[in-house]
C-alpha cells in the first residue's frame, strides 16, 4: 500500500505556517486574550452597515457568491475611477498573492523583497519554487531604490513593495514611487501592496498609470475597513495583466456575505473618515504610552505601531512574551535589526489601557 | 515599457471560466430569475442555527479566522470518529481540489476523471499542467473500474471519482467502492468527491480506513448543509497526507462568520434531517413533473435532478434555452450521451410549480 506520489517541489517544502493564530496561542496558555493587539486586525471594527449587509446575506448564504464580483468590482472601479477590467476581487490580499505568484514564478525564477517583510509572500514564493532575494530595510523603512536594484541584478520576474509597510508602519509619498517606476527593470513587475493605505497621509497612495503594465497594486477590506475575517481583497492594474487571473484563480472562491460587506464598506465613506481618526488618536495613544515609558514609537501610516524597545531582538522578545502572559497579545518583527521592537495595533482606549497596565508591570519586572 | 512574463503554463492557459454564474445570465438578460434551479445550491438553505452564528459572528469579522479552523476541524473528527489530524477544513471542496492537485500533480503528469464530470476539477489539472485522461461514463454513472484500469495504463497519479456523481445524479454503495481499492495502482491517490453525500441513501459513503493513504475523500457545507456561498469544504484522510496540505495552503483563507456557520449546522443534526426529507420529497415532485410531460427523470442520491430530454443534445439545449428565457435557470451537462439531459436543483414546491409551467410552455412550443 503505497502512498501519494508528491510532486519535486512538495516535497521539498516544510509545513510551516506563516503566522500562528492569536486562537492557538490562547488554547495553549488555556484562557483568552484580554486585548488582542498582535494580529494586525483593525478592532474599530467595520462599518454597522457593511455588518447590516452581512447579516442581511446570511439566509442568502445558500446561493454561491457571483464569480464575478460584478456589483463589488464595478463600485471599486468607480471609487478609483478605472474600469472594471482593471479589478480583479480575490480571497484577501494573501489569496491574490498566490494567485501573482502563480502567474509569474516558475521554479528558479527570481524574486526580490525586503527582510523582514510579509511572510506570506514569501510562502508562496516558496510555494511555487521561486529564489527569494532580499534587501535590507533601510531606516526602518522598505528600500524602493535598492529593491529596483537588486532585481535588475538577478533577473527579477516580480518586486514586492509594502507602503505603508508591515511591520515597521513606515511609509514613501506616492509621488516618490512613481518617480522611481522607469527603474524597473525590463520583464519585472512591480507589486505594491498597499494594505494600509486607507490609514496613510493624503498623498501615500503612488498615482500609478492604470494601463502601465509593470505595476499591480494589491488592496484589501481586512485594515482600513476593519474586514479582515471577511477575506475581500483586490488587484488593480493593466487589463490584460488583470484578466490573466481568470485562468488560475478560483472563480467561485468568494463568500457571496463577504462580497455584499464589503460593497456595503466601500460605500460607507463617514465610517472610514471616523476609523482614520480613531486611528491616528490610537497612534498617539500608543506613544504616548511607550513614551512614558521611555521607549520610543515609530511613526506609522498605518493601524498599528511598532515600539522601539531600544535593545536587542532578546529584549524585545521578553516585553512581548511578558505581555501576552498577562494576556495581550501583540507580535514583533522577525528579523533584524526590527526586531528591537514590538508591534501591536490599534484599538479603542479599554484595550490600550490594559497594554499600558501590563507594559508597566512587564518592565518594572524585567527591571 | 514591458509587462510581466508569464511562466510557460500561465501563457499556455486560456482565461476560462469552469461555469458561468446565473447573476452574469441575469445581467444579461436584465432580469433576475424567478426560480434558480441551475446552480447545484440547496434552496432549502441552511439551518437556521447557522444563520443565527453567522449572523452573530458579523460584528466580530475584524478578526481573522482561525487559521487551524480549530473547533470545526475537532467537530467534524468527533462527528466522523476520526482525528482532527485527518481533517483539512478548507475554502470550499473547488479550493482544495486546487490545493491536492498542486501538491500531487506537476507538468506532464497523469491524471484520470470521468468525460463530463466535474469541470472545476479539469480546470485545476490544466492549471498545473497535467495531463488529463477521461473515461466514458457506463450507465450514466462514473465507472470506477475503468477509472482505475485507466490510472494503472496512464500511471495517474491522481484519480477523480464523484459519488454520488454530479451531473448525473448516480451513485455506488460504498461497500462496492471499498471492494475495489487494492485495484488502485501503485503510487496512484484515488479522490472521491463526496460532496453530495449526506443527501444519499444510507451505504453510499465509503467507510475507507481513515489510514489509508490511498485514499482521500472531500465533503462540503455546499449541499447538504445548504451553505454554498459560506465556502466551507474539508477533506479527510491519512494525517501525513492531510498535513500535507499546511504546505501550501493558505492559512488565514477562511473567513471567520463561515466558520462559526459550518460548526452551527454540523451540530443541527435535526436540520439536516429535515432537509434530507425535502430533498427527497423535491426529487418525487420532478420525477412526477418530468414524467407527465413524457421524460424520464433519473435516480438521484443528489440535491439534483438529471431530466432524459429522450434525444440528443440539441433538443436538451433547446429546452435549457427555453426555460431559461422563462426565468427558470437551469443547467445540462456538458458531454454525450449526459448532455441528452437537462440537470435541476431540488427546491420548494413554488419552485418546482415555475418549472413545471415553464416546462410545458416550452415543450407546446417545441412540438
């Protein structure tokens, strides 16, 4: 009785996952989060209509999702003043991801991103047998110019490019990247994921041209519109770039109540005004709180900051693992020299008094 | 200014759709229909429980899923007397047929199915660039000992095997199934979709010995459940073979409110039963239909039903087009000698009082 016959690849490929959830960690220590400020999850929450849509769709829920996305794709088309060929909706920014990598990666080809950048991307890198070439961050921030490098260096089909980035929060005008867009080398594509960018200062978003084939840029309803358990993102770009995702992706994929959330989100334009609000005041918050503890904030476009806990990655790993024994949960970057901080997102004030409860009680502690 | 090169099997893929969905049909004709009979969704819809727990879990999609989809998976181990290290929950059986023939299925590679069976299956060999071989269907049903002759012939390493089967409706006691497993080749895995399952007589599912690595069986919250557009599908198996899976899959893909509908119906036993009742009484209502205008309904362990139109494929097509224009969707399989017949979801009797009417206006119109 013999078993499957994997493919090279498989084979080659450990069972990692990219991220433990915040739920295997609590059914480990045996008991819940107090506040759950780890996951990069928006805890303002979505638009009371896109829950009303999603709630309304449950009885509905009987009907497979439109493979099209018709309603969605053509109000993000608006929004963004685009066609909706230019859109395609996908399971999150992590399904589409797969869905690029696919298109491009063969195994051997080259990829470049940053270290200590998305570890999903990288997994699927991986995932299809692509040689994954990394940058050093650059003042805490991804390194666009040597990213452009690099990939001009080793042949590079595809570019990963965070802004605002994970897990730092930094950020680039968009003005600066699409000055940089003529260094891209031939044959590579440049992927922007722009996860964030709802929370990022007017002006972060790069004012690409639609038709220019060497840029796709991926968004997503799981930040700004607090979405992330829905799995509703997109891939906006040329057409015939876009449309190659018809021949892989999984047509009928999406959550029919996922799709109706999210048209209902978009639509809600006071809700996002508020959450970008009651983010920034976040931000400060959390500054405010590290600050007071001597440790310093670094600035962020996005909903969540990253605390320079001003030593080393052995440090910042005691914070965090103090943190979440007195139950809140936050993460940190992966590698150095980022992971001198810790990382935890934005939330209502209950959940960032119990941080700065138990960041007090953790450093007097640790002494 | 180049665009991005494609891997060889990306050019080599056609930008297809395995179905078009009824909301495109409905754009196009710009009406809805009155009765949606095409799509293989259950129209009895989900249990009332899983409604209420999707509902509930609306306000809380700012978290993402759990990436082990924890409490499903366990559910489901104690619902099959089985480990939870057998289980991968997945996004719907269509995400992880993609993920199984990713992991077993690289270019050039065999793999065997029956001609005209489940075209998403197809889709997903092509996009990874194996090779397919189609076995005719004997009686209206998938023949497996042809499947498996054929796999020892073509060396698959993957064989699909659908019981019951969709289009048809036909289905094999499990038993039977089981006598037949030490004809599967030698590094061959044989895949029973087993989508339709809970809606067939006790004795159709195969009791395989849940270490066979051999075998792996997918079921759905699709049908049965009534949970198509949740997209909610699990596969079981060997746990080596199962934990194959963390390789590739995407973790955070679930959405959060699908999972907390799934572990609500799962445990309505009641519902199900109930549905098992309707589908069944639903199924004497088309055959009693089918019969009083002279066509054959056939056996069905479904929540379908395939209609013998009693000639050939352009006279089946011609009814399909002419119930559709009424506002009944329905569909037909795709290849001879199946595509004589035209395939109906099961559903409430207002439903079925539609396709009756319709029925006899185009059936007076034909001749």
């Amino acid at each position: 009785m013999t078993g499957p016959r994997y493919t090279k690849l498989a084979q080659s490929l450990p069972a990692t996952v990219p991220f433990v959830g915040p739920e295997a960690q609590e059914r480990a220590m045996s008991r819940p989060f107090a506040a759950r400020l780890g996951a990069n999850e928006n805890i303002f929450g979505p638009s009371p209509k896109a829950i009303a849509a999603m709630e309304q769709a449950a009885s509905g829920i009987w009907m497979y999702g439109d493979p099209e996305s018709h309603d969605l794709r053509h109000a993000l088309a608006d929004h963004h003043g685009v066609t909706p060929q230019n859109i395609v909706v996908g399971e999150g920014i992590d399904g589409l991801l797969g869905y690029l990598v696919r298109l491009l990666v063969e195994q051997g080809d080259s990829v470049v991103t940053s270290d200590g950048a998305y570890p999903t991307f990288n997994y699927h890198v991986a995932g299809f047998g692509g040689v994954l070439h990394k940058v050093p961050y650059h003042d805490d921030a991804e390194d666009l110019p040597a990213l452009l490098t690099k990939a001009a260096e080793v042949d590079a089909k595809l570019v990963y490019f965070a802004n605002p980035d994970n897990p730092m929060g930094s950020w680039r005008s968009g003005a600066d990247i699409v000055a940089q867009l003529d260094n891209i080398p031939d044959g590579c594509v440049l992927l922007i994921d722009e996860a964030y960018i709802e929370l990022a200062p007017e002006g972060t978003a790069a004012p690409v041209d639609i038709n220019d084939p060497r840029v796709i840029r991926m968004r997503t309803f799981s930040k700004g519109y607090g979405m992330a358990g829905a799995r509703v993102g997109y891939a906006m770009g040329e057409a015939d770039f876009i449309r190659s995702f018809e021949k892989i992706r999984n047509h009928f994929g999406m959550n029919r109540a996922a799709q109706a959330g999210a048209l209902a989100a978009l639509k809600d334009a006071d809700w996002l005004a508020e959450t970008q609000v009651k983010v920034a005041e976040a931000r400060d918050t959390i500054t405010g709180i590290a600050a007071k503890f001597g440790l310093k904030a670094l600035p962020s476009a996005t909903n969540f900051v990253a605390i320079d806990c001003g030593r080393d990655a052995t440090y910042a790993k005691s914070i965090l693992d103090g943190l979440v024994a007195r139950g809140v949960f936050v993460r940190m970057p992966f590698v150095e020299p980022q992971n001198r901080c810790i990382r935890l997102s934005c939330g209502p004030s209950e959940a960032l008094a119990l941080f700065d409860e138990a960041l007090e009680d953790v450093l007097a502690e640790l002494g």
